[in-house]
C-alpha cells in the first residue's frame, strides 16, 4: 500500500508461495492479534474476534501463488 514506501524495509510479498509455506498460521494469527511495528495489534486496538482474524489468516493463505 501507499505506507510501504515509508516503512525503511521491505514489506513481505505475501504472494510468493515459497516465502508463505515458511510461516505457520499461528504466526499470521498472533502477528495480527499482537501487531508488528509498524502495524497495529488489530485485536486490542481495531476490536477484532478471533474468528475475524482466522479469516484473515484464511484470506492471507489465498493470495500465494503457488
């Protein structure tokens, strides 16, 4: 999005299958849920159920090609 070009690093492409297989649901889960600078803990400061975040966790699965 248009904040990446601020960030000072390289944002994960999460389309690339092979970057994607190395990461668990978990960690998608709690790096929503808990945040990581810069995102925000979507959990604690956007109100989200979790069952909303395991749909994003569902959701960030479907965009890796692979």
């Amino acid at each position: 999005g248009p904040v990446a070009a601020r960030l000072g690093f390289r944002a994960g492409d999460l389309t690339r299958g092979d970057e994607m297989s190395q990461k668990t649901d978990g960690e998608f889960f709690w790096k929503i849920a808990q945040g990581q600078d810069p995102m925000p803990a979507f959990r604690k400061e956007k109100g989200l159920t979790d069952p909303q975040m395991w749909d994003v966790v569902n959701y960030i699965r479907t965009l890796a090609v692979k």
